[in-house]
C-alpha cells in the first residue's frame, strides 16, 4: 500500500553527519541543504514510513543506497499557503500538495544519485531558505526517474520549512531518506550443457561444456556468487581452455579461479558484476577423458550456481564403449587359442594408437596399438565411442593358419552390469595340416592298381597309333 507523501517528510534525520555540513543555528538562513539518502530494500522488507527515531543511520549500515535515481525540486510555497488560508493543517496541505506533483509548482532543479564520500545513492540540492515575501519555503521532492530494479518510485516529498532538530535547533543541513523496494526478481537461471553433437567418447577425447546463467538484476543484494564444476575421476580439467564471457564480451577480471584436477571454482566480485546486471554469463570449458573411464557405466559431471540464498546444480553424464572377443579354432569353439595379435582400425582405415593421454588414430601400422588373446583366448578393448571398427590378425596363434580377412565389429554403449557375457565376439582360426602325406596298407594297395591300370591303358593307345600309321603307309 503505497504510503502518504506527507509521512515521507517525517524520514528526516536529525542527526550531525560529519560528511556533510553539520547543522547549525541560524536565525534566518538564506540557504539551506537537503541532502537525500536513496536506500533501496528487498523485496518485502520496505519498512512503514515512521518519524525519524535515530534509528535511520543503521539502515545505511544495513541496506545500500541506490544511484541512478532522478530527484526533481518544485518550489510550492504558494499553493502550501494558498491552502494553509483555506484552513489546512500543515499536514492536510502536505497530503494534498503532495497527491497532486508538478501541478502544484514550479520546477527548480534535479540531480541524480551518485556515490559521494563512498556512500552510494546521495543527491544535494541547496535551496532558498525564504521568498521573496520573506516567508518561510515550501519544496515537493519528485523521483521522476528511477532504475529497472526498483518496484516502484518512492511517493512525493513535501519539505516545509523551518525543519528543527534536537533542541529545537533551525537547521541549515537537512537529510532525507526515501526508501524504495525491490522488483521480486526470481533466482537466477542456471543450466549446464555438452556442447557437442554425441554423447559418447573415445578415450583422449577433450569434450567441451559450458555453464550459463543471467546476472541478477539486483546482483548487488547478494553476498556471493560462485559458479563451479565437479567431474568424475575418468575426467580431466584442462585450465587452459577456461573462458568466461558474457554476452559474448570476455572477462579477464573481477573474479577469483580456483583449479582442481577435476574441476574449478569461480568466485565472482559482487561489486564487479554490477555493470552486467540483466546480462547473460557463459563459462565454457574442456575435459579430457582418461583411462580410468569405464565401459558403459555413466561419467558425470555437476555444474554448481552458489549464490548464497540458495544453490543450484546440474548434471551432464558422457560415456566411453567396449567390445569383447574371444579366440577359438574353427569347429572347435571350446578350443581357446593364445597368442593371436591384431590391431583396430576404423572407417578411414586408420589404425587405433595408444598414447599417454588416450588413444588417437594414426595412418602409420607400425604405431597401431596391439591387441593380444590371452590363455583363455581372450582379449578385448575399452574406451572407444560408438561405431564401427575391424579387427586385423597380424599374428595367429602357433600352429594355426593367420586370417587374411578383416573382422567387423561394433561398439555400443549399453548399461548392462551384465557387460562381461554379452557381445562376445568369436573369431576363429584354421589349424595348420603339418604331417606328410602317408597312406595307410589299403591305401597303398589302391595306388599300386591305379599306377598298373595307367601304364596298360597308355601302352594299348600306343600300340594302336603305331599300327594305324604302319597302314597308312
């Protein structure tokens, strides 16, 4: 409920600020100083306009105040005792001078809040202490202009004069407090995204986030305001890809890093963050995926807005794929076979390399990274993104015949926990036929008839020829 102007005049303080001009006794000032305090409240906490009780000095140590407000002075000593003929009490006249603004006088001057002194929100007029018929001045205080994050402007102000202090002293310095009330700004937005276009990953992968929020504004309410991430082991935070931005304007200061080998934190200047009140904020970042990661099993990442009256939290979860296989003879699937070696390649016939931080492909074979059956004729490979991949033998186990044929297989990320027994692959390798040829005692029989056979049949051909051509002749 919007309060009377005439209350707002009873905000005065009567107190001796010694950042100002202390007040002082005089008999007939020409001049006199009101100085205004603009305080603003959060929402719901605007007290109720009250006489000055002292207890206003604690607000400026409680609230801040607020620059950027536009006051406007009207001199209304004419329509104050055109009323006051009319039988008007001094506050009757106030209230209705006060109800009815600029109409009521004319306009003398305005000023903006600004910091003086390093108080913020403080606007000073010096002002005629008198008319020109010696009487005693009457000004309306008009807040014409006001910043988006206050709820509504403060009511008109009438002063009239003489204002006394204590010890019903005239003063020459007079104080104003006029108060306004926040907009009920919601909490600040927060998400935290995968900027990229899969969700899955090959071991070494650097995969990019971001955080992003909007600055309050009634930023300067707060006392905190800290962003942050927090990533599983299988993720490593690289530092040097850390930019903060907003609006697409990058941050080089004003704020605090705190590195972890996981994660960061981001501890923000309040001060500092006055100037992107109502903007956007965009933190974005790497992580690289390590060779803790396991298979199928999700790899989060929490994303954290701490701003003090209260906390939010976001989580992003990646994966890394695996594919198992299992080395047998053909026809013979219960015969495990050892020491089998192959490589992998991918789509572009690359081969997949092993380095210290991952895995990477490379064109070069003598770099591929070897995979070998064990005792069990198992082998396998963990940390490669969904796709499709082809194993190359480039040994086969002793005594078997090594594969010419390259072996497709897919990687797919699943959740099963059964993930040890699923997807085995087989793959097979012929045994080699190593013993001479040695036929048995029938065998042997069979041949000697055969070779018999053969030496009649030629010579009855030959025998035939010979005598067809002794005719002829």
């Amino acid at each position: 409920m919007k309060k009377l102007g005439w209350l707002s005049m009873c905000l005065f303080l009567l107190l001796f600020k010694p950042a100002f001009t202390q007040a002082v006794t005089a008999t007939e000032p020409d001049m006199v100083q009101i100085t205004l305090h603009k305080l603003l409240f959060p929402n719901g906490q605007l007290p109720e306009n009250q006489p000055s009780d002292g207890q206003e000095k604690e607000l400026l140590q409680t609230y801040r105040g607020l620059n950027g407000v536009t006051f406007q002075v009207y001199d209304v000593s004419e329509s104050f005792y055109h009323l006051r003929e009319k039988g008007k009490t001094v506050e009757e006249a106030q209230t209705e001078i006060a109800k009815n603004g600029v109409s009521s006088g004319t306009f003398i001057t305005e000023t903006t809040t600004a910091t003086l002194n390093n108080e913020d929100g403080i606007a000073s007029f010096s002002l005629a202490a008198k008319d020109h018929k010696k009487r005693e001045k009457a000004y309306l205080f008009i807040e014409s202009k006001a910043p988006e994050v206050v709820k509504e402007k403060a009511e008109n102000m009438v002063v009239v004069l003489p204002v006394y202090g204590q010890n019903d002293q005239e003063l020459s310095s007079i104080h104003l407090y006029p108060k306004n009330e926040e907009n009920n700004y919601p909490d600040p937005p927060f998400e935290k995204v995968l900027e990229e276009t899969r969700d899955n990953f090959t071991i070494g992968d650097k995969i990019t986030y971001s955080l992003h929020t909007m600055i309050p504004m009634n930023i300067l309410d707060y006392q905190k305001f800290v962003l942050s991430d927090s990533a599983d082991g299988a993720l490593t935070f690289l530092p040097n890809s850390l930019t903060i931005s907003s609006n697409g304007q990058k941050l080089s200061e004003g704020f605090v890093i705190h590195t972890k080998p996981h994660g960061f934190e981001i501890a923000f200047s309040i001060p500092s963050l006055e100037k992107y009140a109502g903007k956007n904020m965009t933190i974005s970042y790497q992580m690289q995926l390590n060779s803790t990661a396991q298979a199928n099993k999700e790899i989060n990442n929490h994303g954290t807005l701490d701003f003090g009256f209260g906390i939010s939290t976001k989580k992003v979860s990646v994966y890394t794929g695996s594919k198992q296989f299992v080395k047998i003879e053909t026809n013979k699937p219960n015969k495990r076979l050892a020491g089998a070696v192959f490589l992998i390649k991918n789509k572009a016939g690359n081969y997949l390399q092993r380095t210290a931080n991952g895995y990477k492909w490379t064109s070069n074979e003598s770099d591929a990274f070897h995979l070998t059956s064990d005792k069990n004729g198992a082998f396998s490979i963990i940390g490669l993104r969904t796709g499709d991949y082809w194993l190359k033998e480039i040994k086969a186990p002793s005594g078997y015949i090594l594969s010419e044929t390259e072996i497709p297989f897919t990687i797919s990320t699943s959740l099963s926990e059964d993930k040890e027994t699923v997807g085995i692959l087989k793959v097979v390798n012929k045994k080699e036929n190593s013993r001479p040829f040695l036929p048995k005692t029938n065998e042997t029989k069979n041949i000697l008839l055969v070779i018999v056979g053969m030496v009649f049949a030629s010579l009855a051909i030959w025998l035939f020829i010979k005598k067809r051509t002794g005719v002829t002749k």
